[in-house]
C-alpha cells in the first residue's frame, strides 16, 4: 500500500462532481485515467483528502461533430480517441499525436481531457490543442466557461484552472478540407516524453499559405506557440518560403531549459532541424539549403 | 479514508471483496485474491510487469485502483492458458522462442501480446507483427535482451523461421 490514505467519490455527473470539488476547497484530486496522478499517490508526492473519479460520467466521453469543428468529451480513452473515424477524417493531426501518448497499456486508460488538464510542457495533447486553436470547456458550480487553449497554460504543470473546476471537453476548429498536418518528435525511446516536439497545421490556397498553427512541446516551460513563424508563413506564396528563416523564427519562440536529458542548446540545434525538415517535407519544398 | 465493497470477476471466478480506497487494483489482485503471477515492479507504470486485462485491455495494475474495477472482467496470467493446461499461444511461442529468463516481467508481456493479438485477430500478419513489436515499448525486460521475445512475436505473426533469425540467434 503505497499512497497515504484518502476517500474515494464516483459521482454520476458533472453537476455532481463539480459540488465535490467546491466542497473540498481544493483538497479534491480528480481521476480520468489515472495513468499519471495514481504514480504521484504512490510516491505520495500528491496527497489529497478526496479522489474524485469521473468514470462514471457517461456524457464526458465521445467524440462528436459540433458547430464549426470537433468536440472530444473529456473523458474519452486515448485509445478509443486514437481510433476513431471521425477524429481521423477532420483532425488527423490529433491522431498522429496520440499515437505518441504514452503506451499500448497506459492509453488504454489515460485519456485526452486528463492529458489536457495535466499540462506536462513535454506532452503532445496541450500542444495539439495550442497549435490547432482548440479551446478548452470547462465546468464548476459558479458555470461553465470557455478557455482558448493558448491562454491556458501558465507554467510547468500550471494552467488557469482553478482547484473547484472540471475540463468537460476540447473544441477544435475545422481546418479546411485537404489541410497539411506537421508532427515530429524526438524522443529518446517510443512511448517517453519529447525532448523536441512540433505538431500543426497549415492550409494553403492559391499556392499561399492561408492559415498556420504550430506548436511546440519539449521547448519551453509550457507547450509554446511559434506566433512569429506562424506569421511569417500566413499570405507567402509556398515557392517564396524561406524555411531556414521560418525555422529560426519558431525556435525564437521557444524557451527550451536544460535538464538531465538535453541542453536548452541541443534543445535548440534538434528544434532548428525538425522545424526545417518537416515543413519542407510537408510542402514539399526544394530548398537551395 | 473510505472503504468500499467490490465484485470483480477474474479468470472467470467471481469474488466479492471489501477494499481500501488506496488500495491499486495489482495489490488487490496478489495481497487479496492470491494471484500472484500478477509481478508489481516499479509501481509507478513505467516497466508493465504488472498488465492485466480489464474488460479486454491490457491495463497496468499499479495503476488501476481495486475500487475502479468493480462489475469489470479480469484476466491475469493465471487465466492465459486453457483449463486443460494448454498453453496460450503467446505463452506457446515466449516458450518456443526463449522469450523468458528470470520470467519476472513475462506475466505483464503475455497479457499485453495476448490483448493485441486478440484486436489484430483480422490484421494481415505485417500490421499484427507493428502492433505487437509498439505493444513491446510499454515492457522493460532486464534478461533477454529482447531478442527470444523479438522473434516469439515473429513466430505469432504467422512467420516462418528463416534464415535472418538464425542470424538474430547467433
């Protein structure tokens, strides 16, 4: 038995679990998947009064169509979101993402609103959501509310939530039909946390790029928007992209750290080279470089 | 500190059980159902000796807790291979392939093999034999090197020995 003691609540709606967690003043811990609070029970590095398990909350779970994009429910497994049709049809960005979550056995439980709410800096879900310009729904006794998700994150593991709030879902807006997707990952073995991640997306019309939305996770303390390369791409024609320009722009973005598994200066050098390679290979750019 | 009565059933036996919210679902399985052939490792999800299968996916145990599997179906280790003794193939072929050595974190890998195996039932043998060497990255094996379970995965995807896993064994 390893975590210190606490009580166990399964309640059987949002409502319900949102009175949970006003009522504990903040010594409630909400459980989705579990696959990353129960190691911080077990180290008893987490020690909340009440584990509120949100499981039993049939309607967090699910992915659907919604006015102007798609909504996937909280709740809904990493796996279960991984392979679902709709979510490969209209964000195959997502999908390409998840599979890089975790493992086989742990996004059999682990699920896409507990990966968005955790905020780990190093993790492929906030960053999607930042890059795609996702907005984060949120629900607690005072309402529910709507965050963007690159008004979200504030810090290592720091978002805007507040200890009596629940993430309910994840909106993404459509991006048009044919749209190019950008992910890559350099990790030290499958299933670890990115040392460098760059996931997006790109619309082009008329040879231009028409809409950017890119992300970095690994980078810096929080997933991290590339705004500067985002605008220097949107309105270039794709044959007067400078991608080394691009590329130092995005990394201009960026606040990699050192720690006992990179430099922020190879941080910099690998993020340099993914950003470069990926776009080229993603348009298909001949670059003279 | 809450308590909470459970009804699980495992390896087809049904038991009711009163747990400590605490409690993870890998203790439960050893400390309070006596399967022990459920390994707990490093308890924080990260090496996966500890995989059962809940209601048909491989899931860590250390990670679960007993509370959350109440009316759930489990299989662990014990309930791989047929009453008769016959061996799951998975088991068959981390025999066949000396896939094992200390066995402590076989329990966990034969489950996994056996979930995807039992999802890629239909997958032509190229997109089973990915699933099963991805399924891989969630174990840590500090024996084999991985090169027994390597080619028992071959083995399950439908191949037959050839020359190159000689060449492996070498």
């Amino acid at each position: 038995m390893k975590p210190a003691p606490f009580d166990y609540v399964r309640p059987a709606s949002v409502a319900e679990a949102c009175r949970i967690l006003a009522e504990a003043g903040g010594g409630a811990t909400v459980i989705a998947g579990g696959q990353t609070l129960v190691p911080l029970l077990n180290l008893r590095m987490s020690q909340p009064f009440v584990v509120v398990d949100i499981n039993g909350i049939d309607g967090l779970r699910g992915i659907s169509r919604v006015e102007g994009g798609t909504r996937i429910g909280a709740g809904t497994r990493q796996a279960d979101a991984l392979a679902d049709d709709t979510l490969a049809r209209h964000l195959p960005v997502v999908v390409a993402a998840l599979g890089h979550v975790g493992h086989y056995q742990t996004r059999t439980r682990g699920t896409v609103g507990g990966s968005i709410a955790l905020g780990e800096p190093a993790a492929e879900m906030p960053a999607a959501a930042v890059a795609l310009g996702a907005l984060i729904e949120i629900a607690s006794v005072r309402g529910t509310r709507q965050v963007p998700a690159r008004e979200f994150y504030v810090g290592p593991y720091m978002t805007v939530l507040e200890p009596d709030e629940l993430v309910t879902g994840i909106l993404y807006p459509d991006w048009p039909e044919g749209h190019f997707m950008l992910f890559r990952e350099v990790a030290r073995r499958p299933g670890d946390f990115a040392l460098v991640g760059l996931v997006g997306a790109l619309a082009v019309e008329r040879g231009a790029v028409s809409r950017a939305g890119i992300a970095w996770f690994g980078m810096g303390p929080t997933p991290i928007a590339a705004n500067q390369a985002e605008d220097a791409l949107v309105g270039t024609a794709l044959a007067g992209i400078d991608v080394e320009r691009v590329a130092r722009l995005a990394v201009a973005d960026a606040a990699p750290f050192d720690d006992h598994h990179a430099s922020a200066e190879y941080r910099r050098t690998v993020g340099l080279r993914i950003f470069a390679r990926t776009l080229r290979e993603t348009l298909d750019i001949r670059s003279a470089a | 500190m809450s308590e909470h009565g459970i009804e699980v059933t495992v390896n087809g036996h049904r038991h009711a059980a009163r747990v400590e919210a605490r409690t993870s679902l890998g203790e439960f399985l050893r400390e309070g159902l006596g399967y022990t052939g459920t390994h707990l490792g490093c308890e924080h999800g990260v090496c996966g000796a500890c995989t059962v299968m809940v209601d048909g996916a491989a899931v860590r145990s250390c990670l679960m807790l007993a509370v959350q599997v109440d009316g759930a179906q489990i299989t662990t280790i014990e309930g791989l291979a047929e009453a008769d003794g016959t061996l799951h193939p998975v088991q068959q072929a981390l025999r066949d392939n000396f896939g094992l050595q200390c066995g402590f974190c076989t329990p966990g890998i034969a489950i996994s093999l056996a979930c995807v195996m039992q999802e890629e039932a239909g997958a032509g043998e190229g997109a089973r034999e990915n699933a099963l060497v991805r399924a891989m990255s969630g174990h840590i094996c500090r024996c084999t090197g991985y090169q027994g379970i390597r080619r028992a995965i071959r083995q399950l995807s439908g191949h037959q020995p050839a020359a190159d896993e000689a060449e492996a064994v070498a």
